[in-house]
C-alpha cells in the first residue's frame, strides 16, 4: 500500500502509472470558523488529515490522521482548529502544489501553527507516479529537474530547507510556528521495539527546530515510547487491519493527546489557553527541560565593588544573568551603564537554571544576605523556572508549589533525599523578610516575558499577582516587569523582538538583554518614592 495517498480523480487512478499528482487532489480544506479567534492549524500530510475525513468508508476503523480528533480537546469559542493537512503530500509538494499558497494568507499574528511532514519525503525526486521526495539532511542542497508529472521545471532542495521556508514565512505573519516530527511507523524490531526515526526525519525535524528556535514536539519518540510500553499486539489495535503507517480514529486520537501534551510541555499560550476541560485533562509531555543551569561550582563568587557604598544587589535565573552561553545575555549583565558606580555597586548574583526554590536551597541566598547591610538594594526575579510538577525528573528538581500559602509537597531526589518543598510565594516572602531584617529595601519584579506571549497574552500572570500579594503583605516594592517590557516590546513589533532573543522563547542576546535593561530602570523609576533615583545615570 502506498503511504499517505491524496485522493484523486477517477480519471488519474485509471491511468498506469498512477499520476497522483497532489495539485489534483479533490479535498475541501477549512478555513478559521471565526476570523476574530486565533486559530490553531495545522499543515501536514495523511497522518495528520486522511483523504475526505471519511475514514475511507469504513468509519472509526478507516484510515484517520490525529488532525480531525485534535479539535475536541479544545474551546470553539476561544480558538479555531484549522486542519489543513493533504494526504500524499511530502513538505517539497504541500509548497508547489499551491496548498501552502492558499493556506498562508489564513495565517495571522497570534496564530500556531503545527508543521509535521516526512512520511512522504523519502521518495524519489522526480518520477511520473509521486514527484514528491526531498533532498535527504537539512542542507542547503538544491536539484534541478523538470518535473515528469508537471511538465515543468523546478528546483528541488532539502527537507530542511523547506521546514525553515515554513517557519520564515509563518513567523513573518506574526504567528508561532511548531515543528512536529512524523508520527511513528507500526515496524517493530526484535526486540519488541518500534522503530524510531531519530537518523532522519525525527532527527532533522529536531535539528531544524533548534536552528530555527522554534517549538519542536517529538513525536515520533514520545509515542513510539508510549508504543512500547503498550506492546506489540495492544498498540497495533490503533492501526487498521495490517497497517504501517495510517491510524484508525483511536489511533488518531491516542495521537492527538501526544500532541496536546506537547503543546502544554511548550507552554504555547495561545494554545493551552484555549484547551476545554478534556484538553487541560492531558498533562504535560514529560520533555527534557532544556532550559540551562549553570554549574554553580564553576561560577565565580561576586563581592561589592565598594563595601563602603550601598548596594543594589540582583537576584533572578539566566533571563537576569546568563553569562553569554549561546549567546544568551540576561538583563542584569547590561544594566550597570545606567546606575552612577561611584554612588551605588550593582552586584548581580543571579544565576541560570534557578527558581525561587533552588536559589534558596542551594544556600546562595545565604551568601547574599553576608554581604547585606543597612541602606543596600535588593531586586529579585523567579518565575521562569518555577512552574511544572514536583517530582518529575524533567523539572530537575526545581519546581515550586504554586500560590502563596504554607502548604508543602515533598519531592524525592535523584540521590533519593526528600524534600519538603514550599510555595512560590513562602520562598519569596522568606526573601522579603530576610532583606528587610537586613535593612535593605525590597524590589521583586516580574518575570519578563517570553518571546512567543508578549504580543497577544498576558505571560506571567500568576507570578505576578504572588509577587504583589508577598509583596503587599511583607512591605516590598513590587513592578511588573512583565507588563512594562510586553508594553515596550508591542510598541517595536514583533519584527524587531525577534531580534532580541538567542533562543526560541526565553532568553535575550546582547540587544535584547540590553533592551530589557532600559525597561527595568522604568520600572525601577515607576516605584513609589523612586527609592533608586539618587543611584540612576539622568
């Protein structure tokens, strides 16, 4: 059985060879039911939307791709799910046979949009049955043919070529891109596995989406995982009868999940902000949480410059100091220029990886508060790496409970230690109440936001209503750093944010940390009293 067919006339299946050329393909593709929604769509090939969406007559226990069950876990009224895919299309045809074309003015800012392709690019480049293979890598490769089917010439280039084409023009409209990787085949090896993609299109969908620094859900080892576990027998049932590539309706939905869950291990918030109850049921892909942490042991202790003088001392994760690895730069590392060090230290102990838990058990909270005195600063920032659920190895142990009140959770460690684990809010209120005894005055900010949230979201929005309340309760400042640099960010446009950042939603490079620097002098200048003024460059 051929992969992932296009449907095609009559006429086309009678010819030998069969020209299945997928710009003859009779499907109707939806459009966004409400134009005033963000919509979710998806582009892809018959794994992702199955010929006319009919499981080929054979209802649930026909051919169905994981596109169609997908809308269910979603609110109608907050979001559309737009499934554009076409079966028998590889990322090279999607683009010429113009369903690209037609789909991308649909496409505007504040929209996702899920990419999965590969079942269909390993074909042959140029033949008179598909015409739809790609150059194999992610290279810059290109093959010039005149097409056997189209009878016209193209240039052919490399799977990843047209994944980045995608992602351009995707993120060109305002809208955040995702990339997926293709859904595993029913092959299993013997050991009792199945079969994973992770040297080819798996792999280069991943090394794509670090390239481009976009979103990437991998499918194609997520469920192949969740295969295993099943076994065999159990998991072929979500296939058609002798079947190797194409799912049955509970395929596609068991499918569909993966998906969810993915989009919520992203936190892609236009997304999982419109998830209904069955979605928000789903939890979160237990992905490797990327985001760094530093190596305390090889980070170099810092002292005031000037004990004699106040210090302004900065306390956060790797958006506040990130020390330029991958070219990430925090805010706190470009914010000195703006203060008169003749008059105040700016001592930032921040450091990447770290929550508002981790900074404080790990005792470096402790080293700041030896070098506190009477009349110096503090600003701290958490939230980035607070979130997820404790005791997931992912998390690498730094969650925090979330709210604000007494209520603890233990976790138990790799090293099979336990801790009792606290709220957000009991670690920064501890913060509070230590800087204060110390004399010093009390900033705590919001985090800043992601790159992917400021546009269309409010990010940030329970870190910042703890923030205020510790803050209120325990006699802080408080600014909302997440509002203040959204605002900034809306008024440069996403075209020029874009710029700002080293990864795909988190941290900034030099212009962005820069940038953010600015913003929290505004802050700073926003605070009752204007504490820090005497302090500030004019």
């Amino acid at each position: 059985m051929l992969c992932c067919a296009a449907v095609v006339p009559s006429s086309a299946v009678a010819q030998a060879p069969a020209n299945t050329d997928p710009r003859n393909a009779k499907v109707t593709l939806p459009d966004p039911a409400n134009p005033n929604l963000p919509s979710l769509i998806m582009i892809g090939d018959s794994t992702v939307r199955n010929g006319q969406d009919d499981g080929q007559g054979k209802g649930a226990a026909g051919q169905w791709g994981w596109g169609n069950p997908i809308a269910a876990y979603f609110d109608p009224a907050r979001i559309n799910v737009v499934n554009r895919a076409v079966g028998g299309l590889s990322s090279r045809t999607y683009m010429s046979s113009g369903h690209w074309e037609r789909t991308l003015p649909l496409i505007k800012a504040g929209d996702v949009v899920l990419i999965q392709f590969g079942h269909n690019d390993s074909g042959p480049v140029n033949d008179t049955v598909r015409a739809r293979g790609t150059i194999k890598g992610v290279g810059e490769e290109s093959e010039a043919i005149n097409n056997l089917i189209t009878k016209q010439d193209e240039v052919v280039h490399s799977y990843g070529w047209y994944l980045r084409s995608y992602v351009a023009q995707i993120r060109a409209r305002g809208a955040t891109p995702v990339i997926c990787s293709p859904i595993p085949r029913n092959n299993w090896d013997k050991e009792g596995k199945v079969a994973r993609a992770a040297d080819s299109y798996a792999g280069w969908a991943k090394q794509v989406a670090a390239q481009e620094k976009v979103g990437f859900i991998d499918l194609n080892d997520t469920i192949a995982k969740q295969y295993d576990a099943m076994g065999r027998d159990k998991a072929s049932l979500l296939f058609p009868p002798d079947e190797r590539t194409h799912t049955n309706m509970a395929g596609a939905e068991f499918n569909a999940r993966a998906v969810v869950a993915g989009l919520k291990a992203l936190r892609t918030p236009v997304a999982v902000n419109a998830l209904n109850e069955a979605g928000r049921a789903i939890p979160a892909a237990a992905i490797e949480d990327d985001r760094p942490v530093v190596d305390g042991a090889k980070v170099a202790g810092v002292q005031p410059r000037d004990p004699a003088l106040p210090s302004l001392f900065l306390v956060g994760d790797s958006t506040v100091k990130s020390g330029g690895a991958g070219g990430a730069i925090g805010w706190g590392e470009r914010i000195a220029t703006h203060f008169d060090t003749s008059k105040i230290n700016v001592v930032n102990h921040a450091i990447g990886g770290r929550s508002s838990r981790t900074f404080f058990t790990e005792g470096r909270w402790s080293r700041v508060l030896e070098q506190m005195k009477p009349g110096d600063f503090v600003a701290i920032q958490f939230g980035h790496n607070d979130g997820g659920r404790i005791g997931d190895p992912a998390n690498k142990n730094r969650a925090s409970v979330p709210g604000t009140g007494p209520e603890t959770v233990a976790d138990t460690k790799p090293d099979g230690s336990r801790e009792q684990v606290h709220t957000f809010g009991w670690y920064m209120a501890r913060y509070v109440a230590d800087a204060k005894a110390k004399g010093a005055t009390v900033i705590l900010l919001s985090p800043v936001p992601h790159r992917d949230v400021w546009e269309n979201a409010r990010d940030f929005a329970t870190f910042a209503q703890w923030d205020q309340e510790v803050a209120s309760k325990g006699g802080a400042l408080y600014a909302d750093l997440t509002m203040v640099v959204s605002d900034a960010y809306r008024k440069q446009g996403a075209a020029v944010v874009d710029t700002f950042f080293s990864d795909a939603r988190t941290h900034t490079n030099d212009a962005g940390a820069r940038f953010n620097a600015a913003r929290v002098i505004d802050a700073f200048n926003g605070l009752p009293g204007k504490p820090l003024a005497p302090f500030i460059k004019q």
